[in-house]
C-alpha cells in the first residue's frame, strides 16, 4: 500500500494505481532522485533540523541504495507510484524508524523538479559536447575533401559552382547555433528548486544555498512557488533540440539524395547503411532516414510540452507527470541523432570527381557571364536579360553555355569577349566568390579558423 493513503479509508482502485503511476518514467531520473536526497539530509543536519547522527544515517542508507540501483541488486517495487516513494521504503528498510525523517522540509513537487533539473544539466553537457563534435568532423572534411566543386542549389536546382568546403560550412554555422542555444539553456536550467516545498516553502531553518552548492548548481531558484510550476526550462530545452534536429534532417536529407545513383556523389559506410529484402543491389541510406524520422517524434514532443501548461493554474497539477517522457525523449533522440550524424559524415566517401567535368560550360555559370557584363558597365538587369536569352538560344540547340564560345557571345551583346573559356570554368566562378561569406578557397580558410575557435571556447 502507498505511504500515503493514511486519508483514505479503502485501497485505491488498482486500474488508477497504473494509470497513475510514474515509475517507468522516474527510472531515469532514480540516481539524481537518490543524489538529491543525500543532499537534503546532508543540509538538515548541518542547521540542527535532523541530529548529526541521524543525517550520517540517512546518508548512509541512501548511500547503500544509490549502490543498489547501479548494481541491479534492488529495483523499486510497482506497487509505489513513484520515485520518491520507493526509495524513502527501501530506506526505511535499511535504517529503520529514522527513514521516516527524510522527507522533512520538503515535497515531491521540489524533489521532482530537482531531479529533472539535475538529469538536463548532464545530458545538457554531453549534447553539447556531441554537437561540438559532429561540428570538428564537419570541419575536418572541409579541411580534407573542402576543395572539391560541386552544384550549390536553390530550390533543388543547379544555381552557382561552389565548393563542398562552403557548403559543409554552412551546415556547421547552423550547427553552432544549435550548440549556442544548448548552452543558453542549460544556464536557465542551472537552478535548485529543493526546498522550495510544495509551493510555499517551509518553516524549517533550511539553507537551500547549501544544497544548490552540494547539488552543483550555482544558486537557488527564488520563488518557491516558480521553482514547482513554471516548466519553461523543459520547453526550451526540447525547442533548442527541436530546432537542432531540424538542422540535422536537412543534413540527412542531402545525404539521402548525395548517396542517389542521380547524384552519385558520396558513398555512406556499409555499416550506416542497409540492404533489401529483395532487391540485393540496395545501399538504403537508413541511418540518415531515421534521423530525418526522430526529427518529426522531437517536433512533436515540443508542442506536446507546451499544449500540457497552455492553460495551467499555479502551482503544481498531476498533469505535470506527462512532462518527463516528452523531455527524456526528445533529449536522448537529438543526442543519438547527432552521434549518428557525426559517424556517418566521419566514414561516407566524397566521389571528388563527380562533377568537375560535367560543370564546364553549365548553365550554373550563367551568373557569371552577367557578371563579366557588368564588369564591362552593363548595368545588372540588362546583363540578366542578356544572358537569359542566351541561355535559352543554347537550350534551344541542345547544348550548354559551351556554344556560346569562340565568339558566339557577341550576337548577344557587344561587351562579351571572344574567349569565354575562363567564364565557363566553374571551378574559377567559385574562386572567383571573394566576398566575405563567399564559396572562394580564403574565405572557406578564414571561416574554418573561425569556427575552430569558436568551438574551442574560452582557453
């Protein structure tokens, strides 16, 4: 029976107990429940709330029980409904009548919201820290296959050459963000809510100061009644994932079609990779159309955590419960996700040659030939129609912008040199993107400098 049914003159009805139970949930949250707990005792016994002798007990055998829990040798029985309930049990078995003091200055609202509190801030860590990562292995194949050119595309069509150490760039500028926004959070989930009760704090002499310090945060949340309620840190932490795995399928997305047969630009590992049951040719890039699948599960975990307090009195509701998987969840898929990422770009085979050839002359370059008009004082919008109809006369005929060579070009306008043949050259239309920002060889060096100090931080 529930610890606390002492109101109540039946059992309760076993259909509820389930539906009401928290348990599956909380495991993920038992060690920090369990941390939370020595903390709390800790501190009650430092300002005289417990005696020295009985915090040194309760410590002890909450000590005993976090050891239990990682080892396997005990596993909190269905029959609490919660965390928090469990283990003040399994503690009362250990040491006896003096388990009954644990609870004392504070509520399983406060414990709840430690716990969570406490499970972000690790996780926060290490998603950073793999987001990190993901952004280095960008920049190492920049480094590596960044001078190989390639079709930049709008709308899925061919637009300018550029070269891939551009377009990984850009991936990991968004990709830093992503990091940036999970370091913001992660300062506004650094708060303790111990102690703050079950909305209104305690009478008890308590210094929630000393267990934020002992928790490792670095202070107390401030209101009692915003420290049980308020669930913004929840939501934010699953929109800054939300918005990273958004980054993350558009990678996978590009890796989908790259890996193509009508792309044929990359290779993934076979180990990233799957076959068909029935068809024995199938390379089936699967690893990154899972990931552009958990980003859709993310998605909706964010509208589900700000539907569930749209319309929510303060302080604490039992509806509150639903928060945990929502968060886990979405936290866990975005770290795998970009685990996943960070080995597939590590691995995949850059086909380098894939279209240094077949981008001579393309209509890609077109920009291009309106650009060496303006040079000449073309002014732009006519230099744009110029070009449009020469493209299309060379649409016309079957061929690319290769037709308009050896003089062609002057027909269309007078300004247009005889040889056009280092403007149909699209690897010097890339270098030729000297802006700031631009597809040329320093501005891709310049970038990966910056970024590399950017992801190494503060020294």
């Amino acid at each position: 029976m529930s610890l606390l049914r002492g109101l109540f003159d039946g059992d309760e009805d076993d259909l509820f107990r389930i539906f009401a139970s928290s348990l599956e949930m909380d495991l993920w949250i038992a060690e920090e429940d369990i941390e939370g707990s020595i903390a709390h005792v800790t501190m009650l016994g430092e300002v005289g709330v417990l005696s020295s002798g009985e915090a040194a007990t309760l410590v002890d055998g909450l000590s005993e029980i976090l050891v239990e829990f990682q080892n396997g040798s005990w596993t909190p029985d269905e029959s609490q409904e919660d965390i928090h309930m469990a283990v003040e049990a399994r503690l009362t078995e250990i040491v006896g009548e003096v388990g009954g003091k644990l609870h004392t200055a504070r509520s399983r609202n406060d414990q709840v919201a430690t716990d969570v509190r406490l499970w972000l801030m690790r996780r926060l860590g290490t998603l950073a820290a793999a987001v990190g990562y993901l952004i280095t292995t960008l920049l190492d194949r920049v480094e590596t296959d960044g001078q190989v050119l390639l079709p930049g595309y709008t709308h899925l069509q061919r637009g300018q050459p550029i070269l891939l150490g551009h377009h990984l760039l850009a991936h990991a500028w968004a990709l830093s963000r992503d990091l940036e926004r999970i370091q913001d959070v992660t300062a506004r989930v650094d708060r303790c809510p111990l102690g703050a009760g079950a909305l209104a704090g305690t009478p008890h002499p308590i210094n929630r100061q000393r267990t934020a310090v002992l928790l490792g945060f670095s202070g107390p949340i401030e209101n009692a009644m915003d420290a049980v309620a308020s669930k913004d840190h929840l939501q934010e932490t699953v929109s800054a994932c939300a918005i990273c795995m958004s980054t993350l399928s558009r990678m996978a997305e590009e890796l989908v079609l790259w890996s193509s047969a009508e792309f044929a630009f990359i290779q993934l590992a076979e180990r990233h990779t799957t076959s068909s049951s029935i068809m024995p040719q199938k390379r089936n890039p699967d690893g990154a159309e899972l990931i552009r699948g958990e980003t859709g599960v993310v998605f909706g975990h964010l509208q589900a955590l700000l539907t569930l307090t749209k319309a929510m009195p303060l302080a604490y509701n039992r509806d509150l419960q639903q928060e945990r998987k929502p968060l886990i969840e979405s936290v866990l898929r975005t770290m795998a996700s970009v685990q996943l990422l960070a080995a597939m770009w590590g691995e995949l085979e850059v086909r380098m040659a894939r279209f240094e050839g077949e981008l001579y002359g393309d209509f890609s370059l077109a920009t291009e030939l309106a650009d060496l008009l303006v040079e000449r004082g073309v002014p732009f919008r006519e230099a744009h129609g110029i070009v449009a109809k020469a493209v299309r006369w060379c649409e016309e005929r079957g061929g690319n912008l290769e037709l308009l060579d050896g003089g062609v070009a002057h027909q269309f306008h007078p300004d247009f040199p005889s040889d056009l043949g280092l403007w149909l050259d699209p690897r010097a239309a890339a270098e030729r993107r000297t802006s700031l920002g631009g597809t040329a060889t320093p501005e891709i060096e310049r970038q990966l400098s910056l970024l590399r100090e950017k992801i190494k931080g503060p020294s």
